[in-house]
C-alpha cells in the first residue's frame, strides 16, 4: 500500500491507494483514481504535459484558441445537422399525412361517381294511389319533379304500408323542377302504397321516382363520419390522460439497446414523438394516441364535407374540390421538405460525413455531462455519438494539421470513449472514428491489443497521481515546440 497525493494541491491531501486484482489503483475506500480522456490524450503526448495540466497550467497559444473556436464551429454544426434531421423527418411526415388525405378523398370521389344507384323501376305521376309491392328495409332516393319548374304548390307524397300505417313522409318539391330526398325504412314494408295528395290541378305537371341505395347517402354518411370523429377524438385524449399501458402490462416504446442511448444518465438528444420511459399522461404522446388524433381530424373534415351533399354526384365533386385544397397544402408542405432536405445535405457536405447518419449525441461543453466507468475510474465525454448499421459510434474531431495517420494520443482517447460507450450500454462499438477536418476520418479498430493499450495506460496514469515521477518521454524537439504549456515546463528540449 503506498500514500499518494493530489498533484493539484500538492502534499496537502493525502490518501492510500493500492492495486486491485487487474491493476486499477483504487484508494482506502476502493474508490478507483479518476483518470479523464483528456488526461490520457496529454499523458501520451507528453507525461510532463499532463502532470503540469494536473498541477493547474492551462495550455496557452493561437492553436488552444483556434481549436477551441473550430470545436465550437463543429458543434454548432453537428447540432445543427441533428436538427434538421428531426425537421426533415416531421416534414416528411406531416407532407405524406397531406397528401394521404388527398389520395383518400380523390379515391372516395371516384367511387361516388362509378357507383349508381339501383333504379327500382318505380315511378308515378298526377294524384292518386299506386300500389307499388313490397319495400326492404334500407335507404331510399325518391326523386321528385315538376314540369313547370315551379314546384309542387301544395301537393305533397306520401308512403303508406298494407294495413294504411304512415311508413315514410310526406315529402314535397317546393321549388324548381327537381328535387331529391333521403329517406330510411327501419322494417320491411310490406304491400306498399305510394300517394299524392294534390290541391291543384295540374297534375299532369307532376311525377316522381324510387331508388335504393346499398350502403350510405353522402349526408347520412357524412353524419356518421362526425361523429366517429368525435368519438376517436374523446378516447385519443383519454389514452393520454391515463396511463393506459399500465393497465394492460404494455411498457410502449418497445426499444432496442440500439435505438437509443437511454443509460447514459445524461443530456441526450431528445425523440421527435416518444419519450423514452413513456407510459401515458399529459404533454407525452405516443405512436398510437398520434395517429387516433390526425385520423379524427381527416375522418371530421370527410364527414364535413359530405354532410353538405344531397347526392353522390355532388359528395363527388365536394370532395374533388376539398382534394384540390389539401393538394395545394400538400404542395406547400412538399416544398418544406425540398428546403429541410437541402439544408440536411449542404450541412452533411460541410461536416464530411454521411447524410444518413443519425446522431444521438454532441457535446456543447457546457450542458452535456459526462461518461463515467466507476469500475476503472474512467471519465470522458466524446466530440459526437453517431449510429452506424446499429452501433454507437464515436467521434472525435480534431483540429490543426491533418496527419497521415492518427496520432497516439488521439487514438487512446478515442479508445477511452469506446470503451465508455460499451461500459454505459452493454453494446461494443466495433470501432471509433477520428476525424481530422472535414475530409479525412481514422477509423480506430476495438480488439483486445487496443483495450490492453488502453488499460495499460489508465494503470499509468493512476501510478503516477499515486507516486508521482512524470518525466518527458521523448527527444522531440518538434513536440516541445509545439506544447501548449512549454511556457511552465523546466525541462523542454
């Protein structure tokens, strides 16, 4: 067991550590030493360069402030990109949800226009009586008209069944040559008989005609549709009221390890409809309260629209007029989308990488917390996260001069937010990506020789916060010259 002591205060706090089974320095609480991803980038750089970090020395020089404003830049943009992934989605749908209600009314109006009603072949004119035999129970077109174009004045019609019982009217043109009624027999009428009753004598003016109907007239329909509206519209805001899923043992979304980063802990981006833990309950909504409440607005405006036919020739054209309206919507809407789509890939061009690539994280610096592996000690947080064919994927962008290949430094702290990301999700990237610019990108390989790189250098870094004892590790003056804290190190080539 050895004492150690915080390099920042040096010789002031003071605590044991000792070596677990794997080598992880952990002190008299088994609390492992913290170790950071950065620590492990200037510990590979330059043992000395962390050890003064340790001690307090920020680095200094126009690559610090460059780089930190290029990050920012970076930020901005990834953040951006996410963005306008999530408005190119909600675009899209709210364009396809248009432009469904477009195909659902022209595909309804067609099918006003090819269906005929059933013509019974029966007919009258002038006053009096006309046994016309029996009548199904159902719905009835009886068209009504006058010569004269004048109406009936007076004289109405009237449906009586065998036995003289009222079964349907009495109806009466008022106006005009032509009219047509809806009317619904609850039962069979049986020995029917159609009446006239007239007041004025030109009855030769007058004459009238039966239809039946196999399923709904356009204004019954259209009333049924209201309501059915009404009706989905109550239970939809009901299921977000209530937890309805406890209920019935439902835990909605059903989500894959590889959906969502969800055991981070941290501030993530949010999903576009669904959180992550939702159950039900104001504000949340859900795959299925979403849709019961677009599918009661398009069922409302269809039965509104019908509401307004007498018959199926005008709930034809209504709803051909209606779809011409939803069609310019859905064409302004298209527009959205165009621009959404375009500004998506302008910012994938500009950050270098795939316009498919769905990103789940990016760190701000400000607000994003941190990654932590209390087993080891290990803490970082990663530049981006990005899903690749299902896998959490990070990236770390780096700024200055592109290299030919990574450098060291950069690759162990790539691995540090590997093994990060495999110890937060129990998913294993199968690899990290270092991106130098926007043009070039290292993929950085997790196999067993880059976790023992990895480990070996956590091991040594904790060593010395025990010990002490950092020392230069190299000849290069290059890389003196270009430290960032060479202004507080006595021993720089």
């Amino acid at each position: 067991m050895l004492y150690g002591y915080d390099s920042v205060v040096a010789g002031v706090c003071m605590y044991e550590a000792s070596q677990d089974e794997i080598g992880i320095w952990k002190d008299s609480k088994g609390v492992a030493i913290s170790v950071s991803a950065s620590d492990l980038e200037r510990h590979a750089y330059c043992p000395l360069s962390w050890k003064l970090s340790k001690e307090g020395f920020d680095g200094k020089g126009d690559a610090i402030t460059s780089g930190i404003k290029k990050h920012q830049k970076i930020h901005e943009k990834v953040e951006n990109f996410h963005n306008s992934s999530i408005d190119s989605r909600r675009e899209i749908a709210v364009w396809t949800w248009t432009l469904s209600i477009v195909v659902i009314f022209l595909i309804d109006s067609i099918a006003f226009i090819v269906l005929e009603d059933d013509y019974l072949g029966i007919s009258g004119d002038g006053f009096g009586s006309e046994k016309i035999g029996d009548l199904d129970s159902g719905w009835y077109y009886l068209d009504m008209y006058d010569t004269n174009s004048n109406g009936w004045n007076g004289t109405d019609l009237i449906i009586l069944d065998g036995n003289y019982n009222l079964v349907s009217g009495p109806y009466e043109l008022i106006s005009g040559s032509e009219e047509r009624v809806t009317f619904r027999l609850s039962s069979d009428c049986v020995d029917c008989i159609v009446i006239v009753r007239g007041v004025s004598d030109e009855s030769i003016e007058i004459s009238w005609s039966l239809s039946t109907t196999d399923i709904l007239p356009p204004k019954e329909l259209g009333k049924f549709l209201v309501m059915l509206s009404v009706s989905v519209l109550f239970f939809s805001i009901l299921m977000i009221a209530l937890p309805w899923r406890n209920r019935l043992g439902w835990k909605e979304p059903e989500l894959k390890p590889n959906e969502i980063i969800s055991t981070f802990e941290q501030k993530l981006f949010k999903p576009v409809w669904q959180t992550v833990d939702f159950v039900g309950g104001w504000i949340s909504g859900g795959r299925i309260e979403g849709f019961a409440l677009l599918s009661s607005i398009v069922i409302m405006i269809h039965g509104v629209s019908l509401y307004g036919a007498d018959n199926r020739q005008q709930a034809a054209l209504i709803l051909v007029f209606v779809a011409f309206f939803w069609l310019i919507i859905s064409s302004s809407q298209l527009r959205k989308v165009l621009l959404s789509i375009a500004e998506r890939e302008k910012l994938s061009a500009e950050l270098g990488i795939d316009y498919s690539t769905k990103i789940n994280y990016s760190d701000d610096s400000k607000e994003s917390s941190i990654l932590s592996d209390e087993n080891i000690g290990l803490r970082g947080r990663p530049d981006q996260i990005v899903v690749i064919d299902g896998n959490f994927i990070p990236v770390e962008q780096k700024t200055g001069k592109i290299p030919t290949k990574p450098h060291l430094s950069h690759k162990i702290q790539l691995l540090a937010y590997i093994h990060l990301i495999e110890s937060s999700t129990g998913s294993t990237p199968p690899y990290g990506v270092l991106r130098y610019g926007t043009d070039v990108a290292f993929p950085v390989e997790w196999n067993e020789s880059s976790k023992e790189l990895l480990f070996d250098n956590i091991r040594e870094i904790q060593r010395l916060t025990v010990q002490g004892g950092a020392k230069r590790n190299h000849n290069q003056i290059g890389k003196c010259r270009n430290c960032s804290r060479k202004h507080a190190c006595g021993d720089a080539l």
